[in-house]
C-alpha cells in the first residue's frame, strides 16, 4: 500500500468519525436518563437533581430519573458516577463538599476530580453565622470579643465533621487568631434546631435551615459566609464586611458527566442546563428554599473546582480538620 493510499484512507477514517459524533449527538437521548445523588433525599444535591431532571424530561422527551445513592461520606454515588458508561445517559449531580473537601479530608477516596466531565454549575446556597435570639452577640465584632475573652470555650454547631460549614468556622478561626469549640451535629436541620433551642450559642448553618427560625424570631444572623451579600436579604452583612479577611464560602451544586462522555452530549447537556436554570419558575423554586440558580459551561465549572479545592484544602490541613 503505497503513502498516497494510507493517506487517503486516513483521512476518510477522520471524515467518518466527524460525520459520525454529530450524528450521534442529535439523536441523544434515546433512552431515560439517570441522575446519581450521593445523598439520601431531601438534601439540596436531590432537590437540584429532580427539578432539573423534570425540565429535561419535559424539553426531550426522555424519563430523567433521580437516584439516591447514600453513604460513604458521598462515596458510593460519587463513585457509581464515575465508572459509569460514557455515554450521556449517567451522570451525578454532587455538592462542593465531594469534589472540593474530600480530596483533602481522605487518604484514599475512590474517586478523582479528573474521573468527571463538567457540565455546569446548578444552584449556589449562601450559609449564615447565626447566634441564638436569646444571646447578647449582633455582630461579629461581638463573638469575636467574646471568644478571645473564652478561648476555646464558645460553642459552634454544624451540620458535621468536614462539613463546609466546619472549613467556613475554622477558616474565620484561623483569620481571626481565635479558638471555637466544634458542635457537629447529623445535618444541618438537627444543628439549626438545638441552636434555636439554646443547646449552643452560634451556629453556621445553610441559610435555608436557618431561615424558618429566624423569621420565628429565634435565631438572629450575624454575616454571611459568602464575599458578596445574600440576595434573599441583602441587609446581612457579610463576614469580610465586619474585618473577617478572605473568607468566601458557600454550598453549591453541579452536574457531571463520566470522563469520556462525548464533547456534543457535554455541550448539548450544558445549553439545555443554561436554558432550565434561566427559567423564572425554575429561578423561583430554587428561590424558595434560598437558592439561587447559576449556570455555567463546563471549562468554567472546572476552574471553579479546582481553585476552590486548592483553598480549602489549605483550610483543612491547617485546622486538622477530620471527618466522621
């Protein structure tokens, strides 16, 4: 076979293929698709999972199915989504917590960042520095005064050990040169409550746990952990605002498909994704639980992540911070 011939032959093996993957994005989905969950439902990872999946289902025809794969400390969803086929038709919808912290918490996690293909980022949930109503602190100024007065002895509840919210307290503690004493509690909803029922005085909570016993008048919120302010009350001062450096921080969402999936299913998966999220009843049931919507292409998506990673995985090591 001479070079002419193998040329030729190359480049319609090339020609073939590109003809091929276009074709084989428009006709995807042909079949339901499923979205893996880490967690069990109810959490903001599954509600994100089931408002988007339903919006797909609507614009393609095709069953999006929702499932919870718990356990591990995200583990076995997180993973279930990595070795999946590469094909579109399995992907995982996961929090910050699995592919920013666990990385820095866990010697041998089953998974990697480089396992996924990003899609886009979902949905953003600001967390709130809260104390009980019952308490004299209105400001950070305040629990600072008192915990260097009380070195290690003013109680902080979270939702657990290596939690975001934990990272978020030890990282004010690290800026700040002080001491909290470390509460962790089986979820955000048992942390919000045993802080509103005076168990501990200060808490960092999901703005949605916290919101319902703010507006009972039993907790009152002192910053935002985030740098800008919330927009679902814009009057919470953030914590950079009241001399709290660098701290940035807060729980969101993202959709990720196996590594390998083909670039048109990534990229048709991402519009359809940017379009749902642009929705104003899709913005408002979010919105309900003190969401926000933000969307993302994939290439931004990965910066995110690894930037993120790289700064809390600095916050981690520094606190010793170990998980359950």
């Amino acid at each position: 076979m001479d070079f002419k011939t193998i040329r030729f032959l190359t480049a319609a093996a090339v020609g073939l293929v590109l003809l091929v993957q276009p074709a084989f994005s428009q006709t995807y989905p042909s079949k339901p698709i499923h979205i893996l969950v880490p967690y069990a439902p109810g959490g903001i990872a599954d509600i994100a999972s089931r408002i988007v999946g339903a919006k797909l289902t609507e614009a393609w025809g095709q069953q999006v199915v929702v499932e919870n794969k718990p356990g591990g400390n995200a583990f076995i969803g997180m993973t279930a989504g990595a070795k999946a086929p590469a094909d579109g038709y399995t992907l995982t919808m996961a929090t910050v917590g699995d592919v920013a912290i666990n990385p820095a918490l866990f010697k041998d996690i089953p998974y990697k960042w480089d396992d996924y293909a990003p899609i886009s980022t979902i949905s953003d949930a600001p967390m709130v520095w809260a104390a009980n109503a019952a308490t004299p602190y209105r400001s950070i100024a305040d629990v600072l005064a008192a915990a260097k007065a009380q070195p290690g002895r003013l109680s902080v509840g979270t939702p657990g050990n290596g939690s975001i919210n934990q990272v978020v307290m030890e990282w004010m503690a690290l800026n700040t040169g002080i001491q909290f004493q470390h509460i962790p509690y089986k979820g955000g909803a048992p942390a919000a409550a045993a802080l509103a029922g005076g168990d501990i005085p200060f808490g960092v909570l999901a703005s949605s746990s916290a919101a319902p016993q703010v507006k009972a008048g039993r907790l009152r919120v002192l910053a935002v952990t985030g740098a800008q302010p919330s927009k679902f009350n814009p009057e919470w001062p953030t914590l950079q605002s009241q001399g709290v450096k660098d701290v940035d921080a807060s729980n969101w969402t993202l959709l990720l498909a196996p590594k390998g999936t083909p670039k048109e299913i990534v990229d048709k998966l991402q519009a359809e994704v940017a379009k749902i999220l642009a929705m104003p009843d899709v913005k408002e049931r979010f919105a309900g639980g003190g969401v926000e919507t933000i969307p993302s292409t994939g290439a931004e998506l990965d910066a995110k992540v690894k930037k993120t990673a790289q700064q809390l995985s600095v916050i981690v090591e520094k606190a010793k911070i170990k998980a359950d």
